[in-house]
C-alpha cells in the first residue's frame, strides 16, 4: 500500500518514570516520535525526570509537550475524580507552567500540551471540562496546540477560542462505537500486536476511519497519533510503526503552531 505526500505527528506519552528504565528505553522511544507528551509531577514524574526527558527530547528536536493530568500517584492518573472546571484550569496552568520552566531553562520552546489519561478521558466528554482546559493552555501561551481526542469535545472547545488544535488518534489503543476509546479495564482495550496498530493507522491514514472493538466503522481525521511509552515492548512498536509510515512515503512531522 503507498500513500504519497502524507503527514503525520507520532506522539508519545513518557517522562512518567514507571515500566521503563530512567535514560533506558523511554528517551531511546525519542528517536522515533516527532512529539513528546512530558508527565508534570502530578500523575508521574518528578522534576529530575521532567529536566532529562526535556534535554533529550530538545537534543533531538523533537517537539516537547506538557502532559498534565490529576493529583493521583498512586492511581497513575487513570481514576475519575469528581473535579471543578476551575480545579481543571489551576491544575493545568500549575503543570503546564512547571514544564515550560524546563523548557526555557534550555532553550527551546513549549510546543503543545496533551491532557492524561482520566482527566483526558472525563474532558473528552464534559464541555465544561473541555474549555476550561482549553482556558488554561491559552492562558499561560496562546501559540501552544492543544492535543485533543479527534472528534471530541475538547476539539470544538479549542476552536471555540482560537486555540490551535491537533486531533488525536490511538496507535495503541482500541475504539468504542461513540468514539471514545475502549477503558482500559476493558478486554481489547490494549492494542498489542504491532501488524494490527500499523493496519489501524493505515486505515485512519488513507480512509479517514477507524473500526471499533465492535467491527463499526467510525469518521475520524487525524493529526496527530499516539503511542504509549509504559507499554510493554514500547521501543519495538514506536520503531516498527514509525518504519511502516516510512515505508507507505509518510512524512513524520509534529504540527505547525
């Protein structure tokens, strides 16, 4: 299958300190994504981890991103908490403002913020939530891009003020028939077999769709795709994909601001 003058930004969620080895694999992941989602300290991470993970991405011009989620550790950021809208915009401004501080301290510029895991998934679906973290990525730098769920409310609360938007899709991870995707609980909702994930984003690629874990056939454009840098054999999958869209004459670029 060739596809010809295609772009595509392959992200990846790291800097989160747990299933990878510190300087092993997770910065080794950085030589096949364009953009990296980097935890702030409230769902993993702490500053050591987020000043490497920052001078390794920026060593490889790889565009940076702020990955915030909630204050659960111990949850790893994946359990729903009953939050404000104005809970979501401090906590935001709080970690988007603390990696942007390891940005300018070497040099390069923040370029995106992507929200983790429960508060992602609860803002994909509550508007309220949606704007507010909309709110807080244009209030602390209104040239950030806002990573958003394609098809989501995220999505249409970034257009409601102007900021840039990159609509997300999952190399990784199956769908639900609303479009959300499939908890993670939930058997399927892990894509592990790589030959599966590159025919998934093959068909987001070239046909604008994606099937759901029930066999629907869903709408979906896409911008940029993400890979999950926790999973199990992480470094082979990122390689693997990033050689299949080289291959199908994909170009590998993070979004323009």
């Amino acid at each position: 299958m060739e596809m010809t003058m295609l772009g595509i930004d392959l992200n990846c969620d790291m800097g989160e300190g747990f299933g990878v080895h510190p300087g092993g694999d997770d910065l080794a992941l950085l030589e096949y994504v364009t953009s990296a989602n980097i935890a702030c300290g409230f769902h993993a991470g702490d500053p050591a981890i987020m000043s490497r993970t920052v001078k390794a991405a920026a060593a490889r011009g790889v565009a940076i991103g702020a990955h915030p989620g909630l204050p659960d550790l111990q949850g790893f950021g994946r359990r729903v908490m009953h939050v404000s809208a104005q809970e979501v915009y401090d906590l935001t401004v709080y970690q988007v403002g603390a990696l942007r501080g390891f940005t300018a301290a070497v040099g390069v510029a923040l370029h995106h913020v992507k929200a983790h895991g429960a508060l992602y998934n609860m803002a994909a679906r509550d508007v309220e939530l949606a704007r507010a973290l909309c709110r807080a990525v244009r209030d602390v730098s209104p040239g950030l891009v806002f990573y958003a769920l394609a098809g989501s409310a995220m999505v249409s609360a970034a257009e409601e003020i102007g900021l840039a938007v990159a609509r997300e899709a999952f190399a990784d991870r199956s769908y639900q028939d609303d479009g959300t995707l499939t908890p993670r609980g939930q058997p399927g909702a892990m894509i592990a077999d790589l030959e599966q994930s590159i025919t998934q984003v093959r068909r987001m690629l070239a046909d604008g769709v994606v099937h759901s874990l029930a066999g629907r056939e869903l709408p979906l454009r896409a911008d940029t795709i993400c890979i999950h840098g926790d999973q199990p054999g992480a470094l082979d999958f990122a390689r693997g994909l990033a050689t299949a869209l080289r291959r199908d004459r994909v170009a590998l670029r993070a979004p323009a601001p």
